[in-house]
C-alpha cells in the first residue's frame, strides 16, 4: 500500500508536471515543510516524470472513472462510450442555478434586480425559469433571495418539475416531497393571478422534512400548499385517494449518483447492497403510489442517478406489471410543457428517446437527472 507521501509525490509528478527536483524543492525539510525526500522517493519521482496520468490500455473503467470498481460494469452500460467524459463531468464543480418564482416576479425583473445588487446571472440552456449565477456571491444577503423571488434549484430539477405538466385547477401530488424543491415549482407551474389554484400535497415519510418545508412555503407565497407526513409508501392514505390525481410526481430515493460533483465523497461511501436497497424502495413506491393517478391522469418517475438500474430498468419493470400505464414520447411531453421541439443535444439515444429523458453534466451542463412520463389508460 503506497504511504501518504508517495501518493502525494505520484500527484505532484502526474497531476501537476513537478520535475523531480521541483518536488524536491517542496519536501525540503524546513519550517512547515515534509522532511526531504529519500532515494527511494526520489528514484519515485524520476519513474513518474513526465508520464501521463491515464493510459487507458492498462487501466480499467472505474479507475479512469474515479468510481468504486463494482460500479464500473453499471456506468459504461449507462453511459456507455461517453463514460470517462461524464464520470470526468461528475468531478467538476457544480454552478449555482436559480429558478424564478413566477408566483413572485419574472424572469427579467429577478435577473436586473440581481443585477443592481451585483449578482451576475444568465440564461441556461433548457429551462425556461432559470438563473446560471456567474462567479462566487453571498446569495442570502440578495432582496430576491429574502423575499422568496428566486429560489436555488439546478436546472436538471426545474426541468424534471416541468415534465410534470401541473397547471392551475389540478390536484397533484409530490409523494416523496423532501425539501420542498420541486413542491414550490409545482406551486408557480400551478399558479393563477398570484395564488395556488388546485390541490398540490407534498408528501413525505420524514416529519420534519415537511415541517421545514413551511418557511419555504410561506417566503414562495404558496402556503396552501398541504403537507402530509406517510406512514410508509402503504399509508392508508394512498388507498383511500386512489383514482384522484392528475400528476403524480415521484421523485424516488436513489443512490445520487447523478449528484456526485455537489457531494463528491458519497461515492467512496455506496455499497453494493446500498443499490439494492434503493431499487426495492423505489418498486414499492412504484407499486403502491401509482393507484393515486386517476384514468388519463400521469405518473412522473424522477431519479438524481445515472445508472440503469434506478432508471430504465425502473420503468420497464413498472410497465410490465402496471398494464394500465404507457409510456409517453417525451419529445411531446417537451413540446407540451417546456416548449417547442426537445432540444438537438438531448435528441438523441440514451437521451431523449425510450422510456425517459436522461440528463447529465456532460451532455447538458446539469446534475445527473432520469424523468420517464406515464400515463395511465382511460377506464
């Protein structure tokens, strides 16, 4: 096992083009410095200069990856020839994305008040409500920030909130709400003359969840907004509701994968069987909040994943056992409620074809996203 100086003689030789005696330099042994390098860590360093850091004949897919190794078979099926560029994508900071609350304001008068208070912004490329902050600001000390104008939300999740097609008059249902992100999208999407007009009930098994969701909701002007806290996926309340809802968004717990560069330790923490886990969770839900959709009504499956497993594998288990539902063709979905033709670079297989829509940090300069629509048959 190499020892943390190796390791760090290795990254300075590979990562950052040191000459031996550069490194040399840096392990001088003075105040604040690691003691000097020894012949073996010199005769290191001499093997490692000027030798690239991938050679991708001799390495295999999750080390060029940067992933566990049990989850390299699942990434190049995912991902298949673009995997080093996404799991690369995956590495790289995250931007700052805002989304519009068009209960509160729009678009152009959030971006020129943000401007006035010196925060540069800019359009994204897919969704229509979206702020891309440019630079590092302190977004809390901002008047729209305060007053509930603009909340933070990275693209991928506007879009997936959009795909859900909620408008005024509906009854919708967040099943599996957390934070409150999508809710408060769903609330402006449902919004008329300044109010919520319909039924949007955000859900969760955590309490507290929804109990901090009430200042969220209360700053985005969507206090109507009903918050139920579940048993289980078999809350007697799903029976009782059966056949009522317009849209069901499940935005299921998966393994993050998709979420990598906001929390790049997580990876080195998912185990096999925390794979497992999330794929039985995210039947049950599958299997018990569908009977919520009413005939011609839609279930929204979302996932922050990149991986099959959670994804298509997903849909097409659900399909196979809920006859009831299709799957609908999601570059009508796009056209529906986003608007105009889904874009040329999501056009495409692994993208905008299938069962689902997947997006991606490297394809779309968003987080790791999967949004499947299905309908369920009229009765």
């Amino acid at each position: 096992m190499p020892t943390v100086r190796q390791r760090m003689i290795a990254d300075l030789a590979l990562n950052d083009k040191l000459t031996t005696d550069e490194i040399a330099s840096l392990f001088s042994g003075s105040r604040h410095c690691p003691n000097e390098l020894d012949p073996q860590e010199r005769q290191l360093a001499d093997a490692l200069a000027g030798r690239p850091l991938d050679h991708p004949a001799d390495m295999p897919t999750s080390v060029r990856c940067e992933i566990p190794a049990w989850l390299g078979p699942s990434f190049e099926r995912a991902l298949g020839e673009q995997v080093v560029a996404e799991a690369a994508a995956l590495n790289l900071p995250a931007p700052l994305d805002l989304r519009v609350n068009t209960i509160k304001t729009t678009w152009e008068d959030a971006r020129l008040t943000l401007k006035r208070e010196q925060v540069e912004t800019r359009e994204t490329d897919y969704s229509p409500h979206a702020l891309r902050v440019e630079g590092n600001v302190r977004l809390g000390g901002t008047s729209v920030y305060r007053d509930g104008a603009v909340e933070v939300q990275d693209e991928a999740s506007q879009i997936a909130a959009a795909l859900c097609g909620a408008r005024p008059g509906m009854t919708v249902v967040d099943f599996c709400a957390g934070a409150g992100g999508k809710t408060l999208a769903l609330a402006a999407d449902m919004s008329q003359g300044g109010s919520l007009d319909g039924n949007l009930i955000a859900c969760d098994v955590f309490a507290r969840r929804l109990q901090r969701m009430r200042a969220r909701l209360h700053r985005a002007g969507a206090e109507t907004v009903e918050r139920r806290t579940l048993s289980s996926e078999d809350d007697p309340w799903v029976q009782e509701n059966a056949d009522t809802v317009d849209r069901l968004l499940l935005d299921v717990p998966c393994t993050g994968s998709g979420t990598w560069r906001r929390h790049p330790e997580a990876k080195w923490f998912l185990k096999p069987e925390d794979l497992e886990d999330a794929i039985a969770t995210q039947r049950h839900i599958l299997a018990s909040a569908s009977q919520l959709v009413k005939p011609g009504g839609r279930l929204v499956y979302v996932t922050c994943s990149v991986l099959c497993e959670e994804n298509e594998d997903q849909v097409e288990w659900f399909l196979q056992n809920a006859p009831a539902f299709r799957p609908m063709a999601m570059d009508a979905i796009w056209e529906e409620t986003i608007g105009g033709p889904l874009p040329p670079s999501l056009d495409r297989p692994g993208h905008g074809t299938g069962h689902g829509l997947r997006l991606s940090p490297a394809s779309t300069g968003t987080d790791g996203f999967f949004v499947a629509v299905l309908e369920r048959g009229a009765a």
